[in-house]
C-alpha cells in the first residue's frame, strides 16, 4: 500500500513538474519532439539509400562519412561552444537548423567529394545547436524542475527516434508501390528519396516554436578575443574534473557502440530484422529510464545517481562478450544501453549548475569535444579486433575504462552536490 502511495505522489510530482515549465521550455520540448521523428526517418535509411544499386556507394565510403563527421564535431564543439557564448542561445539554435540545406543537398549530390563536404557542413553547423541545447535548458528552467526538463528531452528525443526509425523502414516501399516502382533491397531510390526529403522538412518545421521563444535576458556584449582566450572560463578545475571521465568514457565507448551492429551479425550472425528489434527495444527501454531518472536524482543524489547506473551497468557489458546466445546477448545489451545512458540528462545538469552561466555553453562544447574526439579514433581500433574475430578485448578494455572514469567522477564530485 505504501508503494502504490509513494508510485502515485512521484507521478503526481513528475506530471506537475513538467505543467510548471516555462514556456520557452515547453517549445524548446516542442521542437524536440519533431526533430527526434526527423532523425529516426533519416538515420535509418541514409546510408541504405546511400547503398542502393542505383546510387552505388560502397560501405567503406559511408564508414569514412561517419569518421570524418564525428571527428569535425569532436573539433568544432570547443569553437561551437564561444559561438554560442558570443551570439546567443537562441541564434545558436535557429544557426543550426540551416544544417539542413546540407542533408537536403545530400539527397541530390551523388558526388563523394561534395557528399563528403556536406556531411562534414552538416555536421560542423548542427554541432552549434547541440552545443546550445544544455545552457538553453538550464536558463529556461527553475532549479527543482531542471532535471525533469533534461530528462524529458532526453526521452522524447529517444522515443520520437524509434517511431520515426520505424516510419523511416517502411516508407520508400510504401511510396514505391504507389508509384509503381520497385522496392526491397534492389528497390527505387525514388522513394528514399521522399522519405528523407520528408525527414528535412519536419527538421524545418521544428524551427518555428525556437523562433517563437522569448528571451528575457539581455545578452551582455563578449569581445571574441577574449572568448578564444577562454577568458569566460572561471571554474577550469571543475570543467577538467568532468572532461577527464567523460574523454576516459568517450575512448571506451568507442570500441563497442559504434560496432554494436557488426558484432551482433558476426558472432551470432543477427540478421538486419533482429538487429532493429533489438535497437528499437533499446531505445524505448532507455526512454523509460531517463524519465524515471530525475525521481532517482531526488532521492539519492546527483551524483550517487550517475556512479550507480554507470557500475550497475558494467557486468553487463561483459555479459554480451560471454554470452553463449543471442537472446542472453541482446538482453544485457538492452539493459546495459539503459543503465549507461539513462543517467546522462542527470550529469549534464550538475555540470550546468557547478558552472557559472557566462561558460556553460563553453562548458558545453568541452565536453562534446571530450566525448567524441576519443571515440571516433577507438572505433577503428576494435574494428580491426573483431574482423579477426576477437570479440572479448574491445569489452574487456570497455569495462576497464567506465570502471575508471565512474570510480573518477565520484572522486570529483562527491562532496560538490553536498557544497552547492
């Protein structure tokens, strides 16, 4: 009985949360919904349409697409993140939307240089807007409702993603049986095509509410020069104690979530359909817990709840090496994503709080860079492990290494929530 009282006053209080948002948040939330249906229907058919006969690029291309991407955002995000501090949040955001002229170019400009070059546009301007997402939360939010509006963005993003994954997958055959026109894996690139143009235009339609959000705060005029200076920077031993886990986590993440896809089909030889089941489950599961992390976060703590998902999710991962079948494999993969990510809205807030409001987008930037410059190199590491068939390695040096960094991150930070 007193469970099911506790289960209704956290849900009251979740639901009551979200009311209270303001409006800015409410559009921002708005946006997201629309831009995560519009990167589901992209992400799961780009490459596929880029693989087409008819369009006739090679794996090994598409893979150089993503390396070259991840590490432009790697790089960008530091000056992406003096951008922001410079003009704005708001401009930072509508900047960043004009990323989509480069996908849309990418539809038509079957060349591989210029797809090269609009990947890495796509990518070099999109990272501005993902640089202002977390300081635009955090300044649109009051203190007992921030990690709820975190964490909601964080799931709607996700849940979105896997409804338009699943759009995406079905709607170049749909469109070409009603054009008449072939489909499977031979099929049209007609209705590729309408697809991702679709997935475009909903990116476009996302704009509007950020263009209807009003700021209230005056922007204060930054000299550039002192930006590059990093002369905003006025908590550099907090911003590094988070770098280093979060690069640590970064370079151990590379070898295995990028790759999560290959390893499946070489060691269980998973079809496509099982692979996207498995993805789509992942998903929705981690969906579920990153709205269920703020009532975590209240109840012990930011920082207690970022080091246990992040160790709870470690036997996991050595799980799906040693597992001796699919389903026991695809079942701690599935946990695993859960319990690793669901804590993520949960850091990026303290690391919005223990910050001052003129380096957070800054701060923000770092972090990306931490993250992503360390992945992108570990990523080519352990695909040359696992196509000589070595599975266990990549997992063994991925535990050691969140091991590491979550042992690290409750070394900084345990008594800084206490102190703030």
């Amino acid at each position: 009985m007193k469970k099911s009282l506790h289960f209704r006053f956290s849900v009251k209080q979740y639901i009551k949360r979200i009311r209270t948002l303001s409006r800015n948040a409410k559009l921002y939330l708005t946006a997201t919904v629309m831009q995560g249906l519009s990167s589901g229907i992209w992400g799961v058919i780009f490459y596929l349409y880029l693989n087409l006969p008819e369009v006739g690029f090679h794996p090994d291309f598409i893979g150089n697409m993503f390396t070259a991407s991840a590490l432009a955002t790697g790089f960008v995000a530091l000056p992406a993140g003096l951008i922001c501090e410079r003009i704005g949040l708001k401009k930072a955001l509508l900047i960043s939307s004009t990323a989509n002229l480069f996908n849309l170019a990418q539809i038509f400009v079957l060349q591989a240089p210029l797809l090269l070059f609009a990947s890495l546009g796509s990518g070099l301007i999109g990272t501005i807007g993902w640089v202002a997402s977390a300081p635009f939360m955090m300044e649109n939010s009051r203190e007992e409702e921030r990690t709820y509006l975190f964490s909601v963005s964080w799931a709607f993003m996700i849940i979105m993603g896997v409804i338009g994954s699943y759009i995406g997958g079905v709607m170049p055959d749909a469109i070409n049986i009603f054009a008449r026109l072939p489909i499977g894996e031979n099929g049209s690139a007609f209705g590729y095509r309408v697809a991702l143009g679709i997935s475009v235009m909903l990116m476009i339609v996302s704009v509007i509410p950020i263009v209807l959000v009003r700021e209230e705060k005056k922007l204060e005029k930054r000299r550039m020069v002192d930006l590059l200076n990093l002369r905003n920077i006025k908590s550099p031993s907090t911003i590094i104690k988070f770098m280093i886990p979060t690069s640590i986590i970064g370079f151990g993440a590379g070898f295995i979530v990028p790759l999560f896809n290959l390893f499946f089909k070489l060691k269980f030889s998973a079809s496509t359909e099982q692979v996207g089941i498995m993805s789509a489950l992942s998903s929705i599961t981690l969906g579920i817990g990153t709205l269920v992390a703020p009532l975590l976060s209240e109840r012990l703590g930011k920082v207690k709840s970022v080091v246990l998902c992040e160790f709870l999710s470690m036997p996991f991962i050595m799980l799906m090496t040693l597992a001796p079948n699919l389903t026991l494999a695809s079942t701690a993969f599935i946990i695993r994503n859960a319990l690793m990510n669901m804590s993520g809205p949960i850091n990026t807030t303290l690391q919005m709080e223990l910050v001052t409001e003129k380096e957070r987008a800054t701060t923000s930037g770092l972090m990306i860079m931490a993250d992503n410059i360390p992945r992108a190199v570990t990523a080519s590491v352990s695909g040359r492990m696992m196509s000589e068939s070595d599975f266990f390695t990549p997992f063994l040096v991925t535990t050691i290494t969140y091991f590491m960094a979550s042992s690290l991150y409750y070394s900084f930070f345990r008594k800084a929530e206490a102190k703030r």
